[in-house]
C-alpha cells in the first residue's frame, strides 16, 4: 500500500517503480430518494445486501428483482427471498427517510467495487416474449441504437426507462428514450416468440470513432517549426 506524502517521489528513471491495474473498477450509480432502476456492471467484491447498500444504512429500503425481494428496516434485513446483489441482473431499489435518519437526501452516488464484467457468456441478456427486466451492463452511455443492435429488435418492441421510452419501428427505435446508461436498469417488450440472447457491445461506436479521428500532431513543447 503506497500512502500520499506531498513530495514524496516513487521510483526513478534507473529504477522505476511498476503499477498494475488489477480488474477491479469502481462503479458510480445515482441515486434518489423513492425508487430506482438499478444494474451493476462490476461483479461485487461481496454479493450480500448490507455490504452493498452499506451507505444507506439509516434509511428504510425494498429491493425487488424479476421473483424475488426483501427490505430492510434501517437496522437490518428481513428474511426475504432476494439475499445477494449480483452483476447484470435488473433491481428495483427504494429509498424511504426513517423517524431517526440525520440526512435530509440519502448518498447521492452509490459506489460499487468488483470486477468489471467482460465475458460474454457473463454479459448475456436473455429476452423471451413479453416484458423482460434487462440490466445495461455497460460502464459507457450508448444510444439505444447501439447498445440493442444485437438484440436484433422487431417491429413493436419496447425498451422503458423510469421516466422515458422508445418503440422499434420502421425508422428504428423511435421516443423519449435516446440512450442507456450505466447502472441503470430497463424494461424491455419483446415481440419475437423466440427467446433469444445478446450481449452490449464494449465501447460505443461514437467512442471509437472518436479515438480514431484524436490529431496526431506533436505537443506544442516538441515542435520546432510552425505548421502550415
């Protein structure tokens, strides 16, 4: 463990001194008092509910996945179905004041620490006919176009948002709903009789095409002649 001292200097040219990212990223989801549509796209370090929601511990909280719930009383969890928080799963998440809690709004930003999701077969999104509860397990906003492009979406599908829609349709998707964004959950309405299976992809296609056109000019420090 390396502590910040102003000053302080690690390693040197001869001997320079070596850092390795681990695969473990931070995770920042917002929110609200009352309810919240929430994914995780890190795996938590650990999947029990009181770890998770450690923060929001002087509130009152339920928390509901597709089958199962629990809720908590503001000191502890009740024998409910639902006990583990995982990644790429959708959650509805409610956030209610207790007579005793000390903050006027709950934290902001729920942090969550793991490991960030990158296999397939653990970032797969099943949707049968019908309603589905789908996480966006993305770190990165992506528009809807994008992020749904392998869900090979038909004609009268649906993807919901907590305050937006979109409907796939001739021109593609179509509504209020212009992007998914990270840490958040989605209904989804699927036409197709079929179930069927995708994955988001990694990084948005604005996001590539971004880094491909970066200028690749010299710093201003290197330049010895002015360009033309």
């Amino acid at each position: 463990t390396i502590t910040f001292a102003q000053d302080r200097l690690i390693g040197n040219f001869d001997t320079p001194a070596v850092w390795t990212k681990s695969d473990n990223v931070e995770q920042l989801i917002p929110i609200h008092q009352n309810w919240n549509w929430i994914a995780f796209g890190v795996d938590p370090q650990s999947h029990y509910l009181d770890h998770v929601f450690a923060d929001y511990a002087e509130w009152m909280m339920i928390i509901k996945s597709r089958t199962a719930y629990n809720d908590y009383n503001g000191a502890q969890w009740w024998d409910g179905t639902l006990t583990a928080a995982k990644a790429n799963e959708m959650f509805k998440l409610k956030i209610d004041r207790l007579p005793t809690t000390q903050q006027s709004e709950p934290n902001s930003l729920l942090a969550v620490s793991g490991r960030q999701l990158k296999d397939d077969a653990e970032r797969a999104v099943t949707l049968t006919e019908g309603w589905n509860w789908i996480a966006y397990t993305p770190l990165t906003t992506m528009t809807v176009g994008e992020a749904l492009a392998a869900a090979n979406p038909q004609q009268g599908d649906i993807v919901k948002s907590q305050t937006a829609v979109a409907i796939y349709g001739s021109y593609g998707w179509e509504g209020s709903l212009k992007a998914l964004e990270g840490g958040r959950g989605y209904l989804y309405y699927s036409t197709d009789g079929q179930t069927k299976s995708f994955v988001y992809p990694m990084v948005s296609a604005a996001s590539a095409k971004a880094r491909m056109a970066a200028p690749r000019r010299a710093p201003e420090g290197l330049r010895i002649f002015k360009p033309v």
